[in-house]
C-alpha cells in the first residue's frame, strides 16, 4: 500500500491500545479514561486513533475546539462515542455542537444559553462541562464564579451539568507542590457546588503526568494525551509504567553521492565538507514539519546507523553524512523519528536537538506526510493528504 509514497509515518494502533489498557489498569474499574487526541490525536491521525482508544475501552474522546469533534463525527461510519470540547467555542458554534452532540465545555452564560435554545429547538439534552481555572490563567471560571454559574446552568431547558473540570499547569515537573495546590482549590470547588446541591458526576483534572505520578488527581475521569501515544510527558522523571512509542516517520534515500572537500551543503552553506564525504539525501523538510532548527543538530537513522544532518533543512529535503555506514543505497528506508534495528531517535531526542518538546514533534506533522496505520505488524490503511 505504500507504493510511490516517500515519507510516511507508521502509526503502530497495536501500541496506542496497550497504552490505553496500561492507564486503566492504573487508574482501575472506577474512573474512567477520556482519550485527548486533540490536533489530529497530536499528530498521529485523530479518526483511526479514536477507533482505537474506544476499541481498548476508553469511553470518551476529547479535543480542543469543536470543529475536531465535527471531523470524528463525520468519518465513515462516524464516531458515536462522547467527545468533549475542552476548548473555547463562540456563541455562534452552538448550532453545530447540538447538530453534532458535541459535549461542549461552558463559562460564560452568552454560549450556554446559546445552546440552550438550540438545543430545545431540537429537542436535544446536550451536556456540558464547566471549565474551572485554578491556577494556570487560561480558559475557565474563577473558582469564586463557580457556583452561581452551574446554579444559571442547571435551570436551563436542553442542558444537562454532567462536568465540573480543570487542568494543572505543571503535572509534569519533579515538584508537585503547584499541582497539590491546585487540586485542593479544586476540591474546594467541587464541595462548594455539592454542598449548594447541585450534584455534578464527572469531576476531572488529570492529564497524562498528573495521572501517572499522583493517584489523589484521579477524580472521577482521567485526560491522558501524550502519553497514550507513547511518549513521556515528563523530562524530569520517567513514565511511572510501560508504555509504547507509537509512531515512526519514515523517509528513503533519494540520492547518494560523495562530495569532495570545500563543497558547501544546502542553502546559505552553512556547512562546508572539509575532506571527501559521503552523503545522502533525504526527503523530509519543514514543509513535513521537520523542524528547520535541526539544521546541522539532528541526526537521522539509516542501515541501523546514526547519520547526522549537514548543512540546512529545507522545505522538501535535507543531507546527511553517511561516512562509515556501508553500502548506503539509493531508496534505502531512513527512520526520523523511532527505532530502526539496534537504534532510536526518539521523539524525546529529536525534540531536544530542536530546542522543544516532544509533544510539538509530532504533532507539527503535515498532511504531505502520508500516515500507514499498522495492526498486527500489518500496514491495515494508508491516508494521504486527507484521502484513502
Ligand atoms: C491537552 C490536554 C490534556 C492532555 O494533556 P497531556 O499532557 O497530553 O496528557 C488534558 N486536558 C486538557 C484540558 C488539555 O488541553
């Protein structure tokens, strides 16, 4: 399935789903799991990734903004499981989450009531949870605003209260002195509105490191992301239980050459040989989402070998040195990002070379990057640019 196709990404769904088995053993029978695959499931294809996460028994998916939820909905055959919107949707997106049964997250009354009406125009209950700010100075209530909201809330026709959450802004860090204070201030919220009797059942806050690290942040639901790709969400501390990398972009060699000495490599030669050097060319760039910061930092790996970038990374190609890696051909599979033999270039690796997170390694990846989804061992489906 993968004829004339240069640069791919392997996403292994056998992995994604021992993830999500890995966050509900750890998080056992009584809480459930909210698969995050927001930003087309952070890179790695939200419509075969979300069949995935259901199939290993999430029972919920969530994205940022509305229209995600639209696109899982709109697959064939569509999404049927909950999606939360965790994210801001204006006053005039109300129409399409009651279209859609999107489960919307609220803070102020203008989008509420919006959906309200549309909603009882409908003859919909559409849920709905409220975002609550404890600590990060982002979206959601003051903890102070809660209560009076969800009691606006609760007397609206075509709304159903079913949330109540938030997010920490430092899970991921050594110290969880801010995550502890955020979830007391949580907690606080939370008894406030139980005990103004409004009885809200899904009360949620944590991410992948807050729910690997701290049990106490479990609540009733649980928001992993990163993390049910296989990646740490941590570079202070390692994944508290197994998990399984995901993805691996792939290349081939387009040309190999040997360049004398004093020949200068790619644009703005900012990187001249300086003795006979063997080389090769990869088909990758920033127009793939291959981070131009890697330009003579990263490396990539072929035959089971390190080689390292020379010279600047373009839109479309960049070269690599392959001295001392033997017999190096032309349509030799190169792996960017994952294992290939005895090596790895992991996410966690290429992101530091580029002086950011792994989180943003792959999710910068492009639709120009075809995606071959693996079951088994076996490629089960390839899309490309958005097509079959
Ligand atoms: C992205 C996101 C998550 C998932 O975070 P990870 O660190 O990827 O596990 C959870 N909750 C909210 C509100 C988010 O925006």
């Amino acid at each position: 399935m993968l004829e004339g196709i240069v640069t791919w990404a392997e996403i292994d769904l056998d992995a994604v789903e021992f993830n999500v088995r890995a966050f509900k053993r750890h998080v056992g029978e009584r809480v459930e799991v909210f698969a995050v695959v927001k930003a087309n499931a952070y890179g790695h294809g939200a419509i075969p990734v979300a069949r995935a996460v259901l199939e290993a028994g999430a029972t919920r998916l969530a994205v940022h903004r509305a229209i995600e939820g639209v696109e899982l909905r709109c697959a064939a055959p569509g999404v049927t499981a909950p999606i939360l919107v965790m994210g801001y949707t204006p006053p005039s997106g109300a129409a399409m989450v009651v279209r859609h049964n999107l489960t919307p997250s609220v803070m102020t009354r203008e989008f509420v009531e919006a959906v309200s009406a549309e909603a009882s125009r409908a003859g919909k209950v559409i849920p709905v949870h409220v975002k609550v700010d404890t600590g990060m100075s982002r979206y959601g209530l003051m903890p102070g605003e809660v209560v009076d909201f969800c009691r606006a809330v609760s007397t609206l026709p075509g709304i159903r209260l079913e949330g109540l959450f938030t997010h920490f802004a430092t899970a991921d860090a050594a110290s969880l002195t801010h995550t502890l204070w955020q979830l007391e201030t949580f907690r606080r919220v939370m008894a406030a509105v139980e005990s103004a009797g409004i009885h809200i059942p899904l009360c949620h806050a944590a991410n992948s490191a807050a729910t690997m690290k701290l049990t106490d942040t479990h609540l009733d639901a649980v928001r992993p992301g990163i993390a049910l790709y296989g990646m740490n969400p941590s570079d202070e501390w390692p994944p508290t239980f197994e998990i399984r990398p995901a993805l691996t972009l792939k290349s081939r060699v387009s040309r190999v050459r040997v360049l004398p000495p004093g020949a200068g490599i790619s644009y703005g030669r900012t990187f001249v040989t300086d003795r006979e050097t063997p080389v090769a060319l990869v088909p990758l760039g920033y127009g793939d989402g291959y981070h131009r910061a890697l330009s003579n930092k990263g490396s990539v790996l072929i035959r089971g070998q390190r080689a390292p970038i020379r010279g600047c990374v373009c839109m479309d190609q960049f070269v690599v040195d392959i001295t001392g890696i033997k017999d190096v051909q032309q349509d030799d599979e190169v792996v960017i990002v994952g294992r290939q033999g005895q090596a790895e270039m992991r996410a966690e690796e290429v992101a530091q070379l580029a002086g950011t997170i792994n989180y943003e390694v792959t999710t910068s990846i492009l639709p120009r990057v075809a995606r071959a989804y693996r079951r088994g061992g076996q490629v089960v489906g390839v899309t490309a640019l958005g097509g079959e």
